[in-house]
C-alpha cells in the first residue's frame, strides 16, 4: 500500500511540476490564463474497517483549473492590437462561412490580404453590425459578421452653402459697372475666392468680386464666378431687363448678354450689412443667395448638373452685432469663408472606442462607424474547453456563451493599441516551482525507503 501511496504522491508532484512549468513557458503569451493545478486526498474504507486506524490511499489530482483574473497591459503602435479590462472574450470564427466559435483574450489582431481582422491564426474576429449613427443592430452572436476594413475612399460631398462674412472697404473709390472685366483688378474693388466641389469630388474655384456702385451710396454690386464661368443667381439678385443709360447689374457690360445676374448689397450709414436688393427694389429678410444649378457649362465632368450653391452672408437681423458683411473705413478683409463640400477621401486611420465601436477615418475630415466588436461572456469560465493559441471553446460546464457590447452589463472595456499580457507571477511561480520539486523528491525517498524495507525482508533467512 505504502508503495501506491508514495507513487500517487510521485505522480501529483510531476502534475503540479508540469503545470508550472507550462505557466512559466507561457509567461510572454498574450492573452494566457495561468493554471493551478487542484489535489484532493484519497480515502477509501468500507463498512467492516475501523475508522480510527484507516490511512489515507494517497492523493488524486482533481482538475487542472484555469485562473482567468486581469493581466496587465501593454501599450502598442498598432491600433488593431485590442485588449479587455474586465469581463468577455473576442469572438472569432476560423473561417468566413464557419460558425464554430472560438473565444480569446489574446488581441494581436491583424489585417489579411481582403482586409479582414484576424489573428495570428487566421481566424476572423466577429462584430456587430452597425447602423449610420453607430448603434448596434444586433447584439446576438449568431449575427456576428467578420471585421473587415474598408478599402475603398470616402464618399464626397457637394457643396451646397458657402457662408462669408467680411469687410468692404468704405473709402474705397467706386467703379464704373459697365467696364467690369475679372481680369483686370482695377475694374473692381475685391475680389475673393473659395474651393467647392461638385458631386463627384471634384474642386472648382468660386470666385466673389466686389464693385462699389458710383450710382448710389452706401451699395455694393456682387458678382459670382465658378472656374472662371459666371454664375447665375436667383431670388434676391438684379435680374431687372437692361435699360438704356441705366447703370444697374444686368447690363450688357455686366453680362445682360451671357446671361450674367449680379446681387446688390445695402448698407447703413453706420456701416452694417442692410441685406440683399431684389429685383424689385425690396430688401430681401435674408442674406442668402441662391444660385440657378451650375449646369453643365461649369460642371464638365459629368457630375450633377443640377447643383445649387446658395452664399450666405450671416444676415443679423437683430442687429445685436457687427458679424455680417460690414462696410467699415478699414482694408478689404475676410473674417470668415467656409463652404459644406467635402472632397474624395482616402482612408487614413482606424479608430476604436471602449465600447469597441470601429470607426474608419478619411482624409477629407469624414470618418464612417463599420462595425462594433462583439465580446462573449459565461456563466463559468472555468468549464471552458481550453484549445491551442490562447482559445477556449463553450462547453456544458461553461454554459452558453452570451453576446453583448463592450462597457455594458458586465462586461468590459476594450482598449485598443494594448494587448493583455499573461496573468502568470514568475515569483511565484519559481516558488512554486521548488516546493513542487521538493514534493517529488520527497515522494521520491518514500519510494526508495520502502523499497528497502522490502529487500531487508526478502534477505531475512
């Protein structure tokens, strides 16, 4: 008996030797969950043995448990490298049509040749889809879709508002409006330009030029150009029919042939911005100017033709303050020039929240939700089905794995550009590693010892 009893405790030893020698192997593994390993003593007796003199049979190894407490993290260059503070799993799957899942804490994710995230395994991490707004559609695993990053550019934007707001000059010598020429700068006052873009990304140049009208005081002529194309307006704009000697835009200087309109502005005495003259003589309540579409004699290159750009001036009708064009005793200066136009954009980064909201940023300011990473959770870690390459597969002892969103619930945050280290203590585990050493040896001797006991009764004669 003695010899099964010094065997089990032989056979324990090695047992606990080898789980701690695999934590320290595994000491750099991202995402490893150190072991322990569980004994439990060996007591057999029956109905007729007494009790009180029964020895135990040894010791029995229970179970090799998983300890799944926090790692530290580490701090990466690379933002697809993810880690969990707190409770979940990544969900990956080893191919795009497979539904086996696999759940990790090891984050050391990566890019494949069609853009997908996956592992140093090449499996597929799993999200959930996501509306415009970046809600979640769903948040059941078995709608996980793979992650992939997009390849493709920025949707552009076209413009559709311009807003301008500044200073004309008030001692400024008026022109004469029938010889206004873009060419020349001494037929106008001011002159300034802004790039738009049409609904195919491209850019143009929209040009404003200023003339101060010798006709009547206090008013200013605008006129508008787009590559050098003048731009009809509408609404608030001098589209009155040219008459003889009259000095008003929509001559046939000022384009009453080519079809050219420009919009008179009025100021007070004081300087601020009045509004927009309309053709009838009447101020108009607002300083917005609309445009007629660009059509296709500016927009060449097969965009929307139909395109309207309306300028805003910022009209103040309080006036509480001077924020609208001002006609002041100072420079020509513009305070402001902004337009709603976006250009194509490039992908240049990729962004993820602490609810794993993934978020593609483009080169013209835009950036797009994609895709939210999924997180698992289960009611008993430990029933895990432990796998290679840092993975655990559901089991009946774990439970169903439940699906969820980063930082709601209980479950975690993910941190990107960190990857969660293994929770294993070296310390520790080189104490560990003599105590189970000494444990062999001295399993070992008890071995040894009855093995001479054995052989001095086998020589007694």
């Amino acid at each position: 008996m003695s010899f099964n009893i010094a065997l089990s405790g032989v056979s324990a030893a090695q047992r606990d030797l080898d789980t701690t020698a695999n934590n320290i192997a595994n000491v750099n593994t991202v995402g490893f969950k150190e072991s322990r390993a569980e004994f439990g003593d060996v007591y057999a007796q029956s109905l007729l043995a007494g009790g009180k003199t029964k020895v135990g049979d040894g010791v029995l190894t229970q179970e090799v448990a998983q300890q799944f407490s926090q790692g530290s993290l580490q701090f990466t260059n690379n933002a697809l490298d993810l880690a969990i503070t707190g409770n979940g799993f990544f969900a990956t799957i080893p191919g795009l049509d497979s539904r086996d899942f696999s759940f990790t804490r090891a984050g050391m994710f990566k890019l494949n040749s069609d853009n997908f995230v996956v592992n140093s395994n090449g499996d597929h991490l799993l999200g959930f889809p996501v509306n415009a707004d970046g809600s979640s559609a769903s948040v059941a695993l078995s709608t996980t879709v793979p992650v992939r990053i997009p390849d493709s550019s920025g949707s552009p934007q076209p413009t559709s508002e311009v807003t301008l707001k500044m200073n004309l000059p008030a001692g400024d010598d008026a022109v004469d409006l029938d010889l206004f020429n873009p060419d020349d700068p001494l037929t106008y006052n001011a002159a300034t330009s802004v790039t738009v873009f049409d609904s195919l990304g491209d850019s143009h140049i929209m040009t404003y030029y200023f003339l101060k009208d010798s006709a009547a005081s206090n008013q200013w002529v605008g006129l508008t150009y787009v590559d050098d194309q003048p731009l009809q307006t509408e609404g608030n704009t001098l589209n009155t029919p040219p008459t003889t000697g009259a000095n008003v835009v929509g001559e046939t200087a000022l384009g009453a042939g080519n079809g050219i309109a420009g919009f008179r502005m009025l100021f007070s005495s004081g300087g601020d911005f009045q509004g927009i003259q309309n053709a009838d003589g009447t101020l108009s309540p607002t300083g917005d100017i609309a445009s007629v579409p660009l059509g296709g004699a500016i927009l060449i290159n097969g965009s929307d033709p139909s395109q309207l750009i309306t300028t805003n001036f910022a009209l103040d009708a309080t006036n509480a303050t001077p924020d609208e064009p001002t006609q002041f005793a100072s420079a020509f200066e513009v305070t402001s020039l902004e337009q709603d136009g976006l250009p194509v954009g490039r992908l240049t980064g990729i962004d993820i929240g602490t609810d794993g909201l993934v978020r593609a940023t483009y080169s013209n300011g835009t950036s797009e939700p994609i895709v939210r990473v999924a997180l698992a959770r289960f009611a008993n870690d430990q029933g895990l089905t432990q796998q290679s390459n840092t993975q655990w597969q559901e089991s009946i002892l774990s439970g169903e794995a439940l699906a969820g969103e980063a930082t709601t619930g209980t479950f975690g945050d993910i941190n990107s550009s960190a990857l969660e280290q293994a929770n294993v203590n070296l310390t520790t585990e080189l104490i560990d590693l003599i105590i189970a050493q000494r444990n062999f040896q001295a399993n070992s001797r008890a071995l040894e010892v009855n093995n001479q006991l054995n052989q001095t009764i086998l020589n007694i004669r």
